[in-house]
C-alpha cells in the first residue's frame, strides 16, 4: 500500500520456512525503516515500512551502519 508518507508491504509466511528463506525475509526487512512479525491462528505474516524521503535523508536518520 503506497501512501503519502510510506510505503507498506506485508506478507504472508508459510507454515515451515528454511533457513535460507529467514536469512532473506530478515535481509529484506534490515532495509525497512520499521517492521514486524504477527503471529495469530490465522498464521505468520511480515510487514514493512519504507518511508517515501529520499534515501541520504533516511540513512542519515536512522544512523544507518552506526552503533549506539
């Protein structure tokens, strides 16, 4: 869903997934401004949220690359 602001993007998991796939979800997911896992009877999805700024603006945000 694009809105004015963010993007937002969720998925659905299956029920078993390899550990290659999860290095790749978490991959994907490391580059979101923010994210999450929901878990209910209804299974596992994943979401993100990438912020619509223009990149340096964002990196520079998030202290991107730069511990605590």
């Amino acid at each position: 869903m694009d809105h004015a602001d963010l993007t937002y993007i969720e998925a659905e998991l299956p029920g078993l997934v390899d550990v290659e796939t999860w290095r790749e979800v978490l991959a994907a997911l490391e580059e979101a401004d923010c994210f999450g896992l929901v878990t209910s009877a209804n299974g596992r999805r994943v979401w993100a949220a990438f912020g619509n700024e223009a990149p340096a603006t964002v990196d520079a945000v998030r202290r991107h690359g730069l511990q605590p």
